[in-house]
C-alpha cells in the first residue's frame, strides 16, 4: 500500500514537470512571444529589443526555463498585459467560478447516469434498460457546444426561464453545467451499464441470490459496490474533461473563469496570461488525477 501511494505521489511530480516543461516550450514553439504583444510593422529594432529583454526573451531557452520555474516556485506567474495586473490573480478570481461550474456539471452527470446505469444493467431489454442506452448514445454523440447553443435559444430567448451569460448567481450557471454535463452523463451511464451487466453474472450474485437476499441488498450491496471500483477512475477522468471543456462553454455563456480568460488572453495577445492559464488547467488535471489514484488505492481492496 505505501508502495502503491509513493508511486502515485512521484507519477504526479513527474506529470507536473512535464506540464511545466510542455507549456513552456509549446509557447516559444509558436513563434518569438513579442510578437504577439507588440506590432511588428510598426514598432521599431530599439522597442522590440526591449521588450525581449523586460521578458527575458534575449537569453538561452534553457536559462529562460530555469528563471521560469524560479518564478513558479515563488508564485510569480506573470503579468497580464489585457488585465493590467499580476496574472496570478486574475487566475485566482476565476479558478472558483471554472471549479464550481466543472464540479456542477458533474454532479448532474453522476445524479442521472449512474442510477440509470444500474438500473438499465440490472434489468435489460426493459424500458428503463433503453432509456439508458439512448442518453449513452445522446451524450457521446451530441457536442457540448452545439447543446449549448440549442438550451440558449430553448429556454433563455423563446422561454425566458434561464440568463444566457454572465455569473451573477446560481440560474446563470444552470444551463452551461447542463450542457457540460451530457458528455460524461453518456460515458458514464455506458461504463456502469456495462459494469452491471458483467457483474450481476457472477458467482456470488448467484450465490447472494440462492441465500434469498432481497434484490435491493444484492443491487446496493454486492452489484453497485463491485462496480464503483471502475467508476472512481472515470469520475475523476470526467472532472478534467470537464474543467478541458469549459473552455468553450464559458465562452458562450460569458462566464468568467478560466476558460473565458484564456479566450481573452488569445484574442488580446497575451502571452503571459495564455501561459499561466494553460499552466493552471494542467496543474489541476494533475493533482485530481493523483487523488483518483489515492482514492482508489484506498477503496480497492486488492491494492490493500
């Protein structure tokens, strides 16, 4: 077990420097940042020196990482040209506005899918059994943003029941947690279906069965419980899709968290802030990826 915790703790470290190194160098990848900060037919040799030189751009690649990571190890991620202030806290101010809206999305895809899921498994050919089929079908095949677009036009412009931007309160973040939701809702609902129907096959189902244990115990105990093991890891899978996803979803919406900040950093040019958010996102898919691996040493009893 502590062999098991050590492994996920250095996977996660390694991970993390990878995502360090992989914004860095994609950034610098894309061409001399000052240009995208500064107009190049109109600025003169003296003004892009300097500015390469306020960047640290003039020095090696490999000095320019170092100070890089200098600066993250000190919490120094920047300074947001679009947003005139330190680039560490823009991101703060939206990272609980991309969170909760991910972690919404989510609830509501595990509410529906994975009740559906067990029922549909443990009872198949029947209607419920199809209705879990078709929102599988639904939510792989339906995009977000195209969903996105319909619920606006549905039930913000001809019901006016819902805003269709901004995060003023709890009804703004109803349909774009809807509409992010429907694609782990279809993954999710499939994955347990599947789980079901090759667990309620088992030997001690048959076993729990000839004992006479009632159908709700065998579903609750023994059926949901064995196939929990495999939707731990999805769930945190479908958390970063979600935090990934948001990126277009807040967009449409004009909600201000990461992923509208990250649009604003590419449409102003802003190096720095496009660096930083693409930095944060990978960070978090790091760290919740190392809790599903710890959740799940701890739940499965085999890795005890």
């Amino acid at each position: 077990m502590q062999r098991y915790f050590l492994s996920s703790i250095v996977n996660a470290i390694a991970l993390l420097f990878g995502v360090i190194l992989v914004v860095f160098f994609l950034v610098r990848l894309t061409g001399d940042p000052t240009a995208l900060l500064i107009a190049r037919d109109t600025a003169t040799q003296e003004q892009i020196a300097e500015m390469r030189a306020a960047l640290g751009l003039d020095q090696p690649l490999p000095v320019q990482f170092v100070t890089y990571v200098g600066d993250l190890l000190h919490g120094d991620l920047g300074y947001s040209l679009r947003f005139r202030q330190e680039a560490s806290r823009v991101i703060f101010n939206a990272i609980p506005i991309t969170f909760g809206l991910s972690l919404l999305a989510l609830l509501i895809a595990v509410t529906i899918a994975i009740p559906l899921g067990v029922l549909g498994g443990y009872s198949p050919n029947t209607w419920l059994d199809l209705l879990a089929r078709l929102l599988g079908l639904v939510g792989q095949t339906v995009p977000s943003f195209w969903l996105a677009l319909i619920l606006i036009l549905v039930f913000a412009i001809n019901l006016q029941w819902l805003p269709s931007f901004g995060a003023d309160s709890a009804r703004h973040f109803v349909l774009p947690a809807v509409a992010l939701s429907v694609g782990g809702m279809g993954q999710l609902v499939r994955l347990t279906r599947s789980a079901v129907l090759d667990i309620r096959g088992t030997d001690y189902i048959r076993t729990a069965r000839s004992k006479g244990l009632s159908q709700f115990r065998i579903a609750s105990r023994h059926v949901f419980s064995n196939a929990a093991l495999a939707l731990i890891s999805v769930i945190g899978i479908q958390f970063t899709y979600a935090m990934a996803g948001s990126i277009y979803i807040e967009s449409i919406f004009a909600i201000p968290g990461l992923g509208w900040l990250l649009n604003e950093a590419i449409v102003n040019r802003d190096f720095v802030l496009v660096q930083s958010v693409t930095l944060v996102i990978g960070v978090f898919v790091v760290l919740i990826n190392f809790l599903t691996d710890i959740l799940y040493g701890v739940v499965d009893p085999r890795i005890k």
